[in-house]
C-alpha cells in the first residue's frame, strides 16, 4: 500500500527533514530488504534534532489477523508495518522528502489548528499537521514539526480526512503535553538575566528523544502509527480501477447502436426547419430521434428544464399525445439523455403502467393517470397537443409538483442549457460531442459513488456526505442523480470490480 505516516522536523541547522516513516509491508519485502544498505538520502548533513533511527534497524509489527489467516491456510501474507528513518522505495522517499518540505514552508496554515490537503497526481497526495514542541535551548523557544500521511490516493485521504485529523492531534497532544513538561522543568533551573534577553541565545541542537524525555519515544510512535495504518485499512482498500472494466453500458453492440443513433443525421439537424421537413410517420418509432437544440426550442426552455430534471434524477417521464410517433420521438430523445441501464422505455401504451416497470412512458391523448401519481413529485407529465406534420401547430403543457431553484439543478443540466442558447458558437453535433464529455464525467463520479458503497457498505451518513462533498454533489438533486445513474453501470462491471477488488485484497493487502 502507498500509505505512509510520517514525522517531520525543521532543524535549524539542516533546515525540513524527515524524521521518522512508518508504512505496510508484506514479510516478503521487509525480508527482502537489507538494513545494512541505508544511506543518507536527505544530504546536507545531518544533527541529533534531524536523526531518529538512522543506524537502527527500526521497529516491525506484524499484524496478528493476518498471522491467524495464514496459520489457518489462507493465501493472505501476513502484514509487517515497518517503521525506520526512510521509505524503503527511493522514488516514495523523493515524493515524501517534498511533501515534508511543502509542509514545513509554503504550506504552513494559520493556526495550526487542523490539517491541511495538497499534492497532485505525479507527487502523491498529502494531509499535513503541523505543531510546536517547547525547548528551552531553540530559537524562540520552540520547534517545528509536522506529521503526515501521504498516499497515492487523494479520495482515500479526503473521505477519511476525519480519522487521521483525531489521531494526529492525540500522538500531538502526548508529545506537546511531555514537552512542555520538561519546557516548565528546565525553566526554574535555567532562569535568563533580563540584561541578556537582547543578546542572541545559543542554538543547540537537541533530539525529539530529550525534547519529550523519552528515550523509547520512536518505539511509542512506531505503535501508534501502526495502529493508525492498520485501522485506515480497515474500512478502506486503495484499489486503482483499471482501464478495461470501465464499462458503462449492457454490451459493446448497443453501445455502438446508441453511438449510431446519436450521430444520425435526424440527431444532427440544426433546427425546427430541418425537423418539419423529414416525414415523422414514416419512420420506424423506436428509431426516431430529435436533435437536442430543436427539442430546447421546441418546448421551450422553462420545459425543457424540468422534463430533463426529472430524466436525470430517475422520476418517471410520461409523455402524452395524439401524434405517437412525434411522442415516441421526444421520449426517445430524453432517454438518450442517460445511460442505457437507466432506460425502461414503454412507448404506445394504451394504460398506465407504474414507475418500476417503466421509467419513460408514452401514452395515448385518452389516457387518465391515476389519482396517487398526480399527487406525487416523482413524476413528471408532458401533454403534447396537435396534429400532423408541421411542429408549429403544436403545443406542449408540463405537469409536475417537484418545486426546485435553478441554482439547485445538477451541474451536468446547468452546463447543457448554457451550450443548448449558445447557438453562435456551438454547431448541433458540437452538443451531441459536449454532452458525451458531460456524461462521461458524470459516469466516473458514478463509478467512484458504487466503489464506495461496495467498500463502505455500513457507512455513517457524514462518511457518504464526505463522499459526495469530493464528487460535488452537494445539493439533494444531485445525489439522487449519483443513486440513480448507479443503474447505468452493466452488471459486466459490477461484477468484474467486485473480482478486482478481492483481487486486489488477496495480492496487495500489504
């Protein structure tokens, strides 16, 4: 596992330093390590207040779960988390080095009161708190250090950013609260003349272990950091998604058939003009398609709006009309709208049909919705009235009582009406290729949603509230639309993440 806890010194001598790395390993690897091949990785030099472990082979603990699993026969290979002056790896040690010097400089915060998140892709991700410890013989009376955690993985610090700010400040506490013990005690026996508080004091460089008169003190944090790395992992495993699971429709032969429709020249017209003059009968109605721009147009954008809203959050979408193919033409059209999986198309129907058997109904003008649906929000209904082949004759009356402020609407709706007006500088197939981006994004965040709530099924609500904090989801719109596009994720994926995942576990639990 990439994660590492890590103690962090300014010297005054050396300047940033990294004082002490604690992070998992397998039996394998640490026997594969040789303790007599350390090296100074830092240069510069080095002091007692820049040096915890150096020449020390550090502190290894096993887990004891793992041991009972692999005596009762399982493949899991017990966890070792080991703890010494450096990350074995010299690639993690340039990443941590830098994390270190980010957290002792440019990336101090005021007050120190809570942890700070920085990094990116190349350099690892890093939560860093940084305190204060009182010496009596340092410049100002006191130094500075930081302890972090540094992954690969910045959801997996940012959903548990919690759990490693309370155990960060309880390792602080108890190495603040020693400091300023021995601080106090060394004070009544050293008092300064006030005639020489203007004379610049002497710097001596003193090691963690005096600061807090505690010579085991790297043995107490080495249990303390192994206790925080093995709970981190306890509820969460760091899992990178590879590339050909990423499936997000029932089979690649729809997928190509959906890609057809959508770049269709009927998809592609540029406005009503070229909707009016194709013959809308004469065409098979499960293939009939409207180009997005004209349908905006058409309804009008307040309609457009909601219909879409109620697509994109999974209500059902009733569509009511005389002419069933121009019906069967909008509702195909909203559909498209989201994934394959979401769709449960009933078109030409003759009654209502419930909301778990279809998600898109289209009815005939005659048909009545029973009393319990026109009382409900989840629904939205779309009268189409008129006749023939001329789209000007025809006029369009939506019903829905789910009541929502425009600043509420999902991102994903806000960006497709503002692309959709701007008719100047996006051409029809310009929005067909925006959305698809739209869509895709949206179905990350989708697949990043479903990895959570297979890896933290019993989580607490400020966990998922944490979660869609990180995927901006935070309005209720949006997180029904998260919930909902779930259902776009073929079974194909799902299945192939969860053998991934235990995989993954099984290989890589160290």
């Amino acid at each position: 596992m990439s994660l590492k806890i890590i103690l962090c010194h300014f010297c005054e001598a050396h300047g940033p330093r990294v004082l002490f790395c604690s992070e998992t390993k397998s039996q394998a690897q640490v026997k594969s390590k040789s303790n007599s091949e350390r090296i100074n990785h830092q240069g510069g030099g080095m002091c007692v207040a820049c040096t915890s472990v150096q020449d020390h082979p550090g502190f290894l603990s096993s887990d004891s779960n793992c041991i009972e699993n692999a005596v009762a026969g399982s493949d899991i290979e017990p966890v070792v988390y080991k703890s010494s002056q450096y990350p074995d790896s010299a690639d993690d040690f340039s990443h941590v080095r830098q994390a270190c010097v980010k957290s002792l400089s440019n990336e101090v915060g005021m007050g120190q009161k809570s942890c700070l998140f920085f990094g990116d892709t190349k350099n690892g991700y890093t939560l860093s708190q940084v305190f204060n410890l009182h010496d009596s013989k340092a410049r100002g009376l006191q130094r500075l250090y930081s302890l972090l955690a540094w992954s690969r993985d910045r959801y997996f610090l940012i959903n548990y950013w919690s759990f490693f700010e309370e155990n960060f400040r309880i390792v602080i506490d108890g190495l603040v609260k020693r400091a300023e013990e021995i601080f106090t005690s060394e004070g009544r026996n050293d008092v300064v003349p006030i005639t020489n508080l203007q004379r610049a004091r002497p710097v001596t460089a003193r090691s963690l272990s005096t600061l807090v008169n505690c010579d085991d003190i790297f043995e107490r944090l080495h249990k303390q950091f192994a206790w925080i790395l093995k709970n981190s992992y306890s509820f969460y495993v760091e899992v990178p998604v590879p590339e050909w699971i990423k499936v997000t429709e029932e089979d690649s032969e729809v997928a190509k058939e959906i890609s057809v429709d959508l770049l269709s020249e009927d998809f592609l017209g540029t406005s009503l003009e070229t909707v009016q003059n194709d013959s809308l009968n004469g065409k098979k109605s499960s293939k009939i398609l409207l180009p997005l721009r004209a349908l905006y147009q058409l309804l009008g954008g307040s309609y457009f709006i909601i219909v879409c809203l109620h697509t994109l959050i999974g209500n059902q979408v009733i569509l009511r009309g005389t002419n069933q193919d121009f019906v069967t033409a909008i509702l195909n059209t909203f559909a498209k709208l989201i994934p394959l999986g979401c769709c449960r198309i009933k078109s030409l129907a003759d009654e209502y049909f419930e909301a778990f058997q279809f998600n898109f109904l289209g009815l005939k003008s005659c048909v009545k919705l029973p009393d319990h649906v026109v009382d409900s929000d989840l629904f939205v209904l779309l009268d189409v009235k008129g006749e023939g082949e001329n789209l000007n004759h025809y006029q369009f009356e939506v019903t829905s009582n789910l009541f929502f402020e425009r600043d509420q609407m999902p991102q994903i709706l806000t960006n497709l009406e503002r692309i959709l007006v701007n008719t100047h500088d996006f051409s029809a197939s310009d929005v067909i290729a925006y959305y698809f981006c739209l869509k895709e994004e949206l179905m990350g965040k989708v697949e990043t949603f479903y990895q959570f709530t297979r890896l933290s099924p019993d989580c607490k609500n400020s966990r998922l509230q944490s979660c869609f904090k990180i995927l901006d989801a935070n309005s209720e719109l949006e997180q029904m639309m998260l919930r909902f596009w779930l259902n776009g994720l073929s079974n194909k994926f799902k299945k192939n993440q969860m053998i991934y995942l235990k995989e993954f576990q099984i290989e890589n639990i160290s």
